[in-house]
C-alpha cells in the first residue's frame, strides 16, 4: 500500500485537478488507484438514491477507473451561510452544524475517527491512495482542527507534494511561508513542489527554483501550463459552476478530458522521481 498527498498554498491552487491527473497517470501505469479527500466543502455533489459525496471526488474516481463510494469523501459540508453547514458524513445527511459547534466539539472527535476508518479501508482494497488537501495547511489559527491536511497525511503515511498557483503571483512566497508555517514534525514529509497554471518562457522561472530549493532544501518536481479544460468545477473561489447531469454520453466527455489532462500534467512534471518518493 503506498498513499500521496496533494496540498495547496491556497484554495483554487489546482488541488483536485491535480489529483484527478495523478489518479489517470498511475491508473494507467497499473496501479489500483483511489482518490481520498476526508473533508470537502461544497454545495455540488454526486448524488445516487443510497448517498452523496463531493462530486471532484466522484470525477477524480472516473480518473482512477475506481468505484465511486462514501469512502471517497466521508465528510461533506454543504455551506447554507451564517458559519452553518449541512454535515453528511458517509455519504447520508447527519444534521446542521454551527462552525463553531463543527470545529469544538466534532471535527478532532467523530471527524477524524470517521475520516481515518474511510482511508484504512481504501489503503486496504488498493494498491495507491492520493489524498487531497483542503486550502492550506499553513492556516496557524485553525491548525488544531485541520483533519483535511497535515494530520491526514501522518495518518496516511504519505509523502505530500505542495501545489501553488503561479497565474496568480506570489507563489515563491507562499511556498516558502507554508514550509514556515507548517509545524516542524509534518515538515519532512513535504517532498516536493509543483507549480500550476504557467504561461510564459519556464527559463525566466530557473534562477526562482534555484533560490527555492536553497532555502527549503526541496525539490521542484515540474510546472502544469495552464490549460482550458472542460471539467465540472467546484463552487470555490469566483467560480460558478454548473450542475452535471451523471449521464454516459457526460461521464464519456469526463473520461476524454482527463485524458487529455493526464498527458499534459506527464510531460510537465517528474511523474518518475513522484513514484520514487511515494511511501
């Protein structure tokens, strides 16, 4: 059993593109691949008539040819305003929590607990799991109840590569606040990072990854230009997605572009060194 980990500096950084990437990439290479996110947030599900789960965990399992299952995404949170959330958690409607409520009294108690049942038993039925991250783990004032990040990926034992997208600048910076950021015993197990969403000449970005790797001691495993892709979104950021009907002709048009994806994410970083440093 081998288990990665992708998290971002930010939210919107290209985490579940990215995962959705690697789930085709080594799916494709011969492994039993499943996508594993412990905690989403988001009003956009995968919805059948026995449960729910976020629906980027649902594409990133077409990614992987996998079944799609509550253990995929075992903790949803469906934002209704005011710090409220709808919870569901393995895949069924549990009951409206306050944020304050979620985070005291929930989230390192019946969260973590049903969020570590839900990875054991993927590590147990495949043969590499590829967590995803929520936002960044370097939030200091809600470190302690952050089971989406770095306690994940302990729990995993997973090497974790960090995500920044560079279309938006300051993405040294925030690579190398996150490392400071992030407490010294999940340090070691950031392998790498990989910078997203490029346009432009990757020479000028030579003399930055030189300097990076100086003061982190990490290496840059490669940078995803960024591309059109015509995958449903997640309701984050400004985005305003679509709903998607789970149809063969939708899921076939899925299945395309994570291909075309896939190819474009494997010429652009080192897929080999990233197969080396999975635990």
């Amino acid at each position: 059993m081998k288990s990665l980990m992708i998290q971002g500096t930010s939210s919107g950084s290209g985490k579940t593109t990215l995962v959705a990437a690697l789930c085709r990439i080594f799916s494709d290479k011969g492994y039993r691949v499943a996508p594993f996110k412990s905690q989403n947030m988001s009003n956009f599900a995968y919805i059948t008539p026995k449960f729910e789960i976020s629906r980027a965990q649902a594409i990133q399992a077409i990614g992987s040819r996998c079944e799609i299952t509550p253990d995929l995404n075992p903790i949803l949170l469906k934002p209704i305003g005011n710090y409220n959330s709808i919870v569901y958690l393995n895949g069924k409607r549990y009951k409206k929590m306050h944020a304050k409520e979620y985070y005291e009294k929930f989230v390192n108690n019946e969260g973590i607990r049903i969020a570590s049942k839900s990875l054991k038993t993927l590590q147990k039925s495949f043969d590499l799991v590829i967590l995803e991250g929520a936002g960044s783990p370097a939030e200091i004032n809600l470190q302690k109840f952050d089971i989406a990040n770095m306690k994940m990926a302990q729990k995993a034992n997973a090497s974790v590569f960090l995500i920044s997208d560079i279309d938006r600048g300051g993405s040294f910076a925030s690579l190398v606040g996150t490392m400071a950021l992030i407490e010294k015993k999940y340090q070691k197990l950031v392998k790498g990072f990989i910078f997203n969403k490029f346009r432009g000449d990757l020479d000028v970005l030579t003399p930055g990854f030189l300097k990076l790797k100086n003061i982190t001691k990490k290496p840059i495993l490669g940078t995803i230009p960024l591309m059109c892709l015509n995958l449903p979104e997640e309701d984050s950021l400004n985005v305003k997605p679509k709903k998607i009907l789970w149809t063969k002709k939708n899921i076939s048009k899925i299945d395309y572009e994570l291909d075309r994806l896939a190819q474009t994410v494997k010429s652009s970083i080192a897929v080999k060194d990233i197969e080396k440093m999975i635990q």
